[in-house]
C-alpha cells in the first residue's frame, strides 16, 4: 500500500459527506418551499445545507492540516468538522421528523 492514500481516502469521503449533507438539505428546502411549508420546516433542511457547505469549504485545509500532522507526529484536532457533520445530521433529522409528524 502506498504511503499517504489512507488520507486521500479520508478527505474524499469528507467530501462525500459534505456534498451530500450540502444537496440534501437543498433538495428537500426547495421541496419545502415547493410544497408551501413554512419556516419551521424549511429552516432545519437550510441549516443542514449551510452545514454541508460549510464542512466542503473546509476540506483543503483539513487536508493541509492532517498531511502537516502526519509528517510532524503531532496529535490532529477535528473536533470541529465532525460537529458540523453532526449538526448537520441531526438537522435533517429533526426536519425529517417534523415533516412527517406535521402529515
């Protein structure tokens, strides 16, 4: 195996999460929209779409900063990306049950 590719996977399958997060949470804004509901549904989709947006934005200085700690041997801190993916989640979620509870 060659040296580095286990970093190349990681950051594309960030870049997975955030584009699905980022897409997902349009889709289903616009839908809401579309469909005439009000803010309350809408608003979870859009923070989720920001969340994604926000995580992909991030993702070529979370590469810089894990490739920098791999070759330094210095401890990485991503507590911060994996919250906004959490965030993100947990807003599709709560989106997702309102919609269905409010049917």
């Amino acid at each position: 195996m060659t040296s580095g590719l286990h970093n190349e996977r990681t950051r594309l399958a960030w870049v997975r999460t955030a584009t699905v997060l980022a897409v997902a949470g349009l889709v289903a804004a616009g839908a809401g929209l579309r469909g005439g509901e009000g803010p309350l549904m809408i608003t979870p989709f859009a923070v989720a779409a920001l969340c994604g947006a926000i995580l992909l934005l991030r993702t070529g200085a979370r590469y810089r900063r894990v490739e920098r700690a791999l070759r330094d041997g210095a401890p990485l801190d991503d507590k911060v990306d994996a919250r906004l993916a959490w965030a993100g989640v947990l807003c599709v979620v709560a989106g997702a049950l309102a919609l269905v509870l409010s049917r």
